[in-house]
C-alpha cells in the first residue's frame, strides 16, 4: 500500500507539472525515470538517464532527510516505511520538481 502511495504522489506531480517522465512500480518498489512512457529495457533505460536531474533530486532529498537509492530513482517500501516517510517524499518531489520548473 505505501508503495501505491508513493506512485500516486510521483504520478500526480508528475501530471501537474506536465512532465514527460515516469514512475513504475512492482510490489513494494517503485522508480521514477526521464522518459515516458516508461522504459522496456535496459537499453532504453540508459537512454533515459540524466546524471544531472539524478543528481539534483538525489541532493535535494538528501538535504532535506530522504534518502533515495543513490544509483537510481528508486524507493523500496520495507517494514519501517511509514506513512508520513512516503508524504514527504511526495511533498519534496513536488518542491524538487517546482523548482526546477521554476529556473
């Protein structure tokens, strides 16, 4: 269910801010990519890399508390997962995002 619920928040960020990107999840993981729709493969995967969007969501979690799968944009939901853990993944992607829209 936490998992949904982090998808539910990346997809509506996503669709408010009109961006061409993705999010995918099985079970109790989830990731977002610079590509929609969604990558297939590996092969369109790597094409859908950007080591500068990485790096910027990856600091702008990190500097506010949120740690995300540092070699991608991945969240995996385990036992300690809260509810108030995937909120404010939901509302610094938001941030993350508007801002980026924004310069």
């Amino acid at each position: 269910g936490l998992a949904t619920r982090f998808t539910e928040g990346v997809r509506a960020t996503l669709k408010a801010a009109a961006l061409p990107w993705s999010i995918s999840q099985l079970g109790a993981r989830a990731e977002y990519r610079f590509a929609a729709p969604a990558p297939r493969n590996g092969t369109a995967s790597a094409a859908a890399a950007d080591d500068d969007l990485d790096e910027y969501l990856h600091l702008f979690m990190i500097n506010r508390g949120v740690l995300i799968t540092p070699f991608h944009n991945m969240a995996l939901m385990c036992p300690e997962t809260t509810g108030a853990d995937v909120d404010l993944h939901t509302v610094l992607f938001r941030e993350a995002v508007a801002q980026l829209m924004a310069s």
